[in-house]
C-alpha cells in the first residue's frame, strides 16, 4: 500500500487507539475523517479485514510470522482476494500495529516446472453455509466458495448483514444491525453504506435519505427522538450544510442556510408568533435583521 495511506493508519491508531483498526463502525469513520474520502481502494480492503478481525489477532499474537500466513489464507478465502493483495493488507497491519517491516512470501505449490492447475471455476452460484477462520459465518448464496447472490453474514463481534453480496462484500440491498442497536436498511457499494437508505439508533435517532461511504450527505431527513427535533435538507458529512430546515418541539422553525447543522448565512426563524428574518451566524442573529411581533408590528434591528 501506498505509503501516504501507511501514514494515514499509523497516525489515526497514534491519535484513535487501537479501536481504530479493530472496530469495524470506528475504522468506517475514521478512515472517511482521516483520509478525506481518497484512497477509496485501500479503505475498503482495510476495512474487509477489520470485519474478518485481521487487525485485533496481529495486534495480540505471539508468533506473528505464522499468524499472518495464516490470515492471508483467510482475506483470500472470505473475500476474494488475490494472495498479493491479501499479503499487502496484512503486512501492512502488522507494520502499523506492530512495527514489523518483514514482506510475507506465500509460496504456490508447483508440479516439476509447472504450478498446479487451480479448481475450475463455476459461473453458477449453489446455496451453502460456511464458517470462516475469522469466526464470521455466511449462509446463503456463493460463486466459488465466495459469498455471491443473497444471502447472510454475521460477524464475530455479533452484527450481522443479510442481504446481496458480490464477491464476498455487501453491494445492493440489505440489512445491517451493529452490536450497538444500530439498524441501516438500504444501498451498500463494496461493503459501505452507500446511496438510498435509512438508519435508526437503539436511542431512536434515524435519518433517512442519501448516504456517502456511511455519513449522512445529499438531501435527507434526521429525526432527534428525544428532543423531538427535525432536520430536513442538504446534508454533508452528517450534518446539515446548505439549505435546510429544523422543527423544533414547540412548533419553531428555522428555514435557511446551514453551516455544520448551525443557523450560518440568510435564513428566516419563526418561533410563538415571532419572525426573525436576515442574516444568522453560529446560530445567532447577525447583521442587518427584520424582526415581526406576533401584532405585527415590525423592527428592523443591527447585531
């Protein structure tokens, strides 16, 4: 892997924990935060052995020379993976957790001069359930051994997706539950949430509405069950930025631009009987603003 994607995990482990590289819903936002939504490619490899617990075993084992082989043959089986790709994400992890700088040889069985002829492959995918080194158990549909088709996978930690997959990663329609309550129902693109869907928290907390790599970014609708609060509008990065609109419980509402979920640019509140309308700024009135009384009477004012 490149080494300014190296740089990027070593610094988040420095700064995050751990946690970082060893809890799949943490590695998922931190890497978006981190790596600023590039190195799209390596997040995703990086994450697929993150769900297989890769990172959690390397961090802890003792011989580590052993382990990683054996972790190679597992990214392979599990996901596809070609032994090279498989080998840099491991070596990789054990660099960033471990320091260890060896490169992992997998030697390839060869007959005399020849290396030996793999299983021929099938272009129909057959039901059956496999348990993977990594604990994960899939049930449902595969191509080759691989999870391909419909089907469901749960995961060591106890989350589970249920759903299609291709070649080994959710991508299509499903369902996820997370070990924290979390529900997602929607899109998945290799293995993120992705597009269409809608997400509700054991708290009662859900957004439904366009999704970029796991975060809440197009236009959507966030409901805050306790507070009883509502946000509509163009969301970035899981919060409202641009034009959008919050109700509150008592009936007020903001309609306007927003700056990281905060009032921020023109916009107009209305809140028992009074309007504020004009420029805002980190939530607060800002500038020339016009202000009408619930008589109807009406003031300008300067802030």
């Amino acid at each position: 892997m490149e080494q300014g994607f190296i740089d990027i995990l070593k610094q988040m482990v420095k700064e995050q924990g751990i946690a970082a590289l060893t809890d799949t819903k943490k590695c998922r936002a931190f890497l978006t935060d981190y790596t600023r939504n590039e190195y799209k490619k390596e997040s995703r490899l990086i994450l697929q052995s993150v769900e297989a617990g890769v990172p959690k075993i390397i961090a802890s084992v003792d011989n580590l020379a052993a382990c990683k082989k054996g972790k190679i043959k597992d990214l392979e089986e599990e996901y596809a993976l070609s032994t090279a790709f498989a080998a840099d994400i491991v070596d990789t992890l054990a660099l960033v957790l471990r320091g260890d700088t060896t490169k992992t040889v997998i030697e390839t069985l060869t007959i005399g001069t020849t290396t030996a002829t793999p299983k021929p492959s099938s272009s129909t995918p057959v039901k059956e359930k496999k348990t993977f080194g990594s604990g994960n158990v899939y049930e449902g549909e595969t191509l080759n051994g691989v999870p391909h088709g419909k089907g469901k996978k749960t995961f060591a930690d106890g989350s589970h997706y249920e759903g299609d997959f291709v070649n080994g990663t959710p991508t299509g329609k499903g369902k996820a539950t997370y070990p924290d309550g979390t529900v997602y129902e929607g899109n998945f693109v290799n293995g993120a949430i992705h597009d269409k869907g809608k997400m509700t928290h054991q708290n009662g907390n859900s957004y439904e509405g366009d999704f970029v790599n796991g975060n809440f970014h197009g236009k959507g609708k966030l409901i805050y069950y306790a507070d009883g609060i509502i946000d509509e509008g163009d969301f970035k990065n899981g919060y409202l930025n641009g034009k959008g609109k919050k109700t509150f419980p008592n009936g007020g509402v903001y309609e306007g631009d927003f700056v990281d979920g905060t009032f921020n640019g023109i916009g107009k509140l209305t809140n028992e009987g009074v309007i504020v309308e004009g420029g805002w700024s980190n939530g607060q009135p800002s500038g020339k603003v016009k202000v009408t009384m619930p008589d109807g009477t009406v003031e300008e004012k300067i802030f």
